[in-house]
C-alpha cells in the first residue's frame, strides 16, 4: 500500500498533531499520505483525488473507526485506526507506538473482513424505513424513556418466537460482541465468524440468555407493549427510528463487508485483555 487518507478526529486531535505525525511517519517510509481537510467529506477527497486511495488511517477511538466505516464501505476501502480514546478495540495502534503502521507501506499487515447488519423498520400501515448506515457494532431495540420496561417479541426466521421484557434487545456482529453486548453479559465471538449474537438487556423474565445465531439467519422484533410505549431502534449508538406498538424491526447481514487492517495475531481474547488492561492504565 502506497497511497493513504488520513481521517483525523477534531475533538480529540484539535492541533491535528497526531494526524501530522502519522502523516510524515508513512511519508518517510517512501508513501503518499494526506490528512483529510477539517470541512471536507471523505467522498469529495476520493472523487477529487490524482489518483485512488489505498487505505484510511482513521486517528480518534472506536467511535471515529465506526463513523469512518460508512465511507470506506462506500468506497471498498480498508481501514485501520490511531487510538487516541479509551479503549480503542477497533483503533488497534496506539498514538505512543505508531511503528505498526510501517507494515501498512510494506505489505506485511492483516486484513479481516467483519460482516455488518441492516435495518429496517417495518411499521404497521405497511411503510418499511431502510437505514443506510451499516451496523459495525450493534443494533439495539431499547424502550424510548430512562423508566419502565420494553415489552417485545423476537421471532427468528424459522417461525420460533420468544418475548423479552426489560431495557431491551442488542443484535451484535462479531465485532460488536466485545462491545456494548459483552458489558451486557453477550458471548465473544472470533472476528472471523459469520455470526451474530443476541443479548438482551436487563431482561426482566426467565429466558434471559443470549443466543448466537448464523449469518444467513433474519430476526425480527416486534413491539408488543400493552401500554403503546414507543420503542427505539439505533445503529452503533447514531441513527435512531421510532418503533410504535405493532411495528417491527427487522436485522438482516449485509452483504457487503469492513475490511479492517490488524498488525498481529493475537486471539481476540488476549487483545481485548491488552487493551483493557492500557485503559485502566489511562485513568
């Protein structure tokens, strides 16, 4: 890889300091880098280019890695992250060390490509909603005020329905389930799988296990409140949709796929571990 975008994070790299350095560490190992212009959109940077972009090096945390997601899907282009928040899982290099990237420019690095979720809600008169966001992460079906319980039914594709009541339902890829899913009780899936896991939150009833289902796999979740609470339905904690009692959610795998750049080849276990470990160390 010879020629990188660099998607740096304002809030967190005002000065853009760290998207300089990043910048000049890649240009010195003989590559063509630039930083995204602070008001300028990604797509109008790959249109306006000499010539395409092989990779983005996204510079923030887990955060700014979802948000750059939607483009690089957009555009088929990997991407890697410069950790700069807490955790950063998704953001696998550290602002400390950047030598890793030095196996971006010769090739040496991993790609993996993370299957993603759609959205649809399906309302009652029949009107389906799409949202076009890509869920790296999650999908989470939640009751829309900080009291009560939601009340909903899941019905999987083969017709089985069960009911959950509680805060309500998260719908994670393998990429997520490290995520929101797994600080809710949610399995740890391999990078790698074709999966997904469901995990409910703070389930008020007896069945309050998460299920792990393939990729080929459709749920749906209706909102079945007896006192016509709306509910609400979120892609990665952004775009969020109304779901009224008798309307429906619908999570289907996309076809498309993240293509993410790693550096190592640890389990995903002994990184999450690592990372948790340099977040504490941070506070």
């Amino acid at each position: 890889m010879k020629r990188f975008l660099i998607i740096p994070n304002v809030q967190k790299d005002p000065a853009q300091e760290v998207s300089s350095s990043v910048c000049a560490y890649l240009e010195a190992r003989g590559a063509f880098a630039r930083v995204l212009p602070e008001g300028k959109t990604l797509d109008a940077a790959v249109s306006e280019a000499d010539a395409p972009f092989d990779a983005l090096v996204v510079i923030g945390g887990d955060g700014s890695v979802l948000d750059a997601a939607v483009g690089a899907m957009k555009h088929g282009l990997p991407l890697c992250g410069v950790n700069l928040g807490r955790l950063g899982y998704l953001a696998e290099v550290e602002a400390a060390d950047l030598s890793p990237l030095s196996r971006l420019v010769d090739g040496s690095c991993l790609e993996t490509r993370r299957i993603t979720l759609r959205l649809e809600v399906i309302h009652k008169n029949g009107e389906v909603e799409v949202c076009e966001r890509p869920a790296v992460n999650e999908v989470f079906v939640s009751h829309g005020t900080s009291f009560g319980i939601a009340d909903m039914t899941l019905t999987h594709t083969n017709g089985t329905t069960i009911r959950y009541r509680g805060d309500g339902i998260l719908v994670a890829t393998p990429s997520g389930s490290t995520a929101y899913s797994f600080s809710a009780g949610g399995p740890m899936l391999d990078p790698n799988l074709d999966a997904f896991c469901v995990t409910p939150v703070c389930p008020h009833t007896f069945f309050n296990r998460p299920m792990v289902l393939g990729g080929e796999n459709t749920v749906e979740i209706t909102n079945t409140s007896a006192k016509g609470e709306v509910l609400l339905a979120s892609v990665d904690g952004r775009n969020r949709y109304e779901v009224a009692v008798g309307d429906s959610v619908r999570i289907t795998r996309r076809e498309d796929v993240l293509r993410l750049l790693s550096f190592g080849a640890l389990s995903t276990m002994t990184t999450l571990r690592q990372k948790m470990d340099l977040a504490e160390a941070k506070d």
